[in-house]
C-alpha cells in the first residue's frame, strides 16, 4: 500500500496509481478543501503544493507524486508563508464567493515562500493560472502585498 505524506503526516492509502491526486484528497481521505473546478488544470481550483511548489491535482496520478511531501489548504496554514497568506485574507476581507480561494492561497503562499517580497509582475506571473469568477482578483493582489510586508 503506497504511503503519503499529507500535511506532515504519513498516510497509507490504497488507489490506483493514475487515479487524481485531487480525488484521493477529496473521495478517499475526505479532504474536501481542496476544489474540483475544470478538471484540465487550467482554472487552479485543485492548487496543492508538492514539496512547496504549487500543483494542479486534477491532471497529477498520484503514482507520480512519489516519496513527495503533499500540503493541501488544510495544512497550508502550518507554515510560515501560508499562515501570513491566510492572515492577510481575513485582514483585507479579500474572499468573495470563496470557491477558488483554496487554490488561490495555494499559489500566493507557494510565491511568498519562495520569493518573500514579490512585485507585481511576480504576483501576475505566480497567480496567472488561478482564475476567480468572482473577479477578486484587485484584492488578491493586495492581500499577497500584505502579506509581504507582515
């Protein structure tokens, strides 16, 4: 039975090898934090990070996910530049619907943990791939500055 490494903890989950990440998440371990949106990882919605580099799990079989350490939203929190991310959305108010955020924070924390004080073509290029419905995106942006400078 493979095992994983999910938010720091070592999980023993038996799926098939090309079934989703995002689906033994969200079917199999119940963690539903993480969002089905499009399904061809263009929207971000499914963001998790591997590692720390932000992934869409829709399209990744979790036979490639390998001995790599997995943090869903769930976790995201438990480090550094998550926890500020997180902070800054509730500070600025910047969730509106809220459906894509999970994805959204996924991709800005996976930014400020490797670049702590990005500019704005930073931001645009690491928050390209996330798209919100809601059009929050102003706020977004002002949240990852926030966060930045906390």
């Amino acid at each position: 039975m493979p095992e994983f490494t999910i938010n720091g903890e070592k999980r023993d989950v038996d799926v098939p090898s090309d079934m989703p990440l995002l689906w033994m998440l969200r079917d199999v371990l119940g963690m539903t934090g993480t969002k089905f949106g499009c399904g061809i990882a263009q929207c971000g919605a499914c963001t998790v990070h591997l590692d720390g580099v932000a992934v869409r799990s829709c399209q990744l079989p979790v036979g490639r996910v390998g001995n790599r350490a997995i943090t869903t939203i769930e976790g995201i929190g438990n480090t550094s530049a998550g926890a500020k991310i997180q902070k800054a959305w509730i500070d600025l108010e910047v969730i509106q619907c809220g459906y894509c955020q999970p994805g959204q924070i996924m991709s800005a924390a996976a930014l400020l943990a490797g670049n702590p004080a990005p500019d704005d073509a930073d931001i645009d290029a690491a928050m390209a791939g996330n798209l919100c419905r809601c059009g929050t995106y102003v706020r977004i942006r002002e949240g990852i500055k926030h966060a930045a400078r906390s």
